[in-house]
C-alpha cells in the first residue's frame, strides 16, 4: 500500500516575504507635507535677511577718531537701506574720522564719516551776522557765505564760502548784555578752504550760514 501523499505535495511553496504596497493618497500627502515644510523655511530665510552694522557705543562729535573699539556690532534687517550704514567690511583698520554728530546707540552713516589718512578737515571758528536759524545744533550741516564790504558801509552780494560745512558746536554769546548779535559758531571745513575763511575773518566781512539739513529732535 502506497503512502499517502501529504497535503499540498508537489505544489510550489508560497512566499513568505511580505509585499509593500503604497497608497497613493498617503505618497501625495508626504509630497505636500515635505512641500509645506520647505516653503515655510524659505520664508523664514526671506524674513531673516539681516546684516551687521555698527552703532556708536558712546557719544561721538566732529572730530573724534573712531575704531572698532568705539562701536558696537549689531544685526539688522535693512534691505537696500545697508550701503548707507558703516559694515565691518567698510571700516578700514586704520579708522576713520567723524565728520558730523552720532549719537550713542545711533547706526553710523557712512555720510557722517571720512578717511583718516590725510585728516582733510579741520576746525574753525567764525563770527556771524545776524541771528541763528532755528534748530541749527551740533552735527547740523550748512553752507557758510560771506560777503565783503562795498562802497560806503555796504556790503557786497554774497557768495559760498565754504559748501556743506559741519557745525562742531554754537558758542553762545556771554556777559550780562546779550543779543542777536556776536554769534559764533565753529565749523568743519576741508583744509583747502582754509585760507579763504581766514582771509574772509581778517577782512570783517559778513560771515552767515544756511542750513543744509539739521538733525531732527528726539
């Protein structure tokens, strides 16, 4: 009597590995989700565009040296703005030299700096003529005119002196009688105008100054 065969003899045997099956439902919300998740660090990227500036740490008058060690390096966002502040790439490492007012935790313009080799600006002090426009303060920029004495006791038409000069300070007049007159103001000036503004002091002629633009009160 022949044996019986086992059930399923001769048969192939079934595969054991598990098949892997992806919904397409679930392969469109990853795509989305990975989708999301890149968008919103684009836009974070976008908002985070800041660049680093220098704002005075104290103080800083016409004048003054300025190095690294006089400012303080900060983070902002300014867009286009960014090419009319002092960068750490902008500073050279011999420093640089203020030519109007910054105050303390104010961003530096690269306008009210200059270079310091050569220290083309210089000081000096000037009578005017008449009264002080309002709100002329230190670090004000003007343009200085003169004008010399005609015939009799007139004086001729003015001229420019000295273009867009930065004021260093406003001495007031002292003493126990004060008016409008006998204002003096000290002014940077390029050293090659130097010697017209003296010449102009030694001749009495009348001295007067225009705003070009003035700071704006806190």
């Amino acid at each position: 009597m022949k044996p019986r065969p086992e059930s399923g003899a001769g048969r192939p045997a079934s595969s054991t590995r598990p098949r892997f099956w992806v919904d397409p439902r679930f392969a469109l919300g990853l795509v989305l989700v990975i989708a999301s998740i890149v968008g919103v660090a684009a836009v974070v990227a976008g908002n985070d565009r800041t660049v680093a500036v220098y704002a005075a740490r104290e103080p800083l008058t016409v004048g003054d040296r300025l190095d690294v060690a006089d400012l303080v390096e900060t983070r902002v966002r300014l867009g286009a703005g960014d090419a009319l502040y002092l960068t750490p790439t902008r500073i050279p490492a011999y420093g640089l030299t203020v030519t109007r007012t910054i105050g303390a935790g104010e961003l530096v313009p690269t306008s009210a700096v200059g270079a310091r080799s050569g220290e083309s600006m210089t000081s000096l002090v000037v009578d005017l003529r008449g009264r002080l426009s309002t709100g002329l303060a230190a670090g004000s920029v003007v343009d200085v005119w003169s004008a010399g004495e005609a015939e009799g006791e007139s004086f001729g038409p003015p001229a420019v002196l000295v273009g867009r000069a930065s004021i260093v300070r406003i001495l007031e007049p002292t003493g126990l009688i004060q008016s409008g007159e006998g204002l003096s103001v000290e002014v940077l000036v390029p050293k090659g105008k130097v010697a017209q503004v003296l010449e102009a002091i030694a001749n009495e002629d009348a001295i007067s100054i225009v705003a070009v633009n003035s700071p704006i009160g806190g």
